[in-house]
C-alpha cells in the first residue's frame, strides 16, 4: 500500500509538482485510509496549471504501480 512513497520516478515528479508551485499552492499525495488507491490534490491559484500537476502526478503512479 505505501510502496510508491519509496518509487523514484514518483518521488520526483511530487518534487518538481511543488517546486512548480512554490509559494502559490501546495500538492498533497497520500494513500487513501479507506480504499485500495492514493488520492492527489493541488492548490493554488491557476486551474489549468493544477490540472496539469494532478494529471501528470497521477500518470505517474498509474504507470509505475501497475
């Protein structure tokens, strides 16, 4: 279940996520307490960049745990 904490390619694409962000927002990744998946969150101020985050940090889990 917490396997991709430890996961390089996820670990820095939440890396460069919030280095994107800065300041503006932040990125929360964690696994769900009560079902088999990891929910992403972003926040800040443009949707479209939010979107983006969410949507690559999600690819990345999906490829590398599947």
């Amino acid at each position: 279940k917490e396997e991709w904490q430890e996961n390089h390619r996820i670990k820095k694409t939440i890396a460069e996520a919030k280095d994107q962000l800065g300041t503006n927002g932040r990125v929360l990744v964690r696994a769900s307490g009560t079902e088999p998946l990891v929910r992403v969150m972003a926040e800040g101020e443009d949707p479209k960049v939010l979107e983006s985050i969410v949507g690559t940090i999600s690819t990345a889990l999906k490829e590398e745990l599947n």
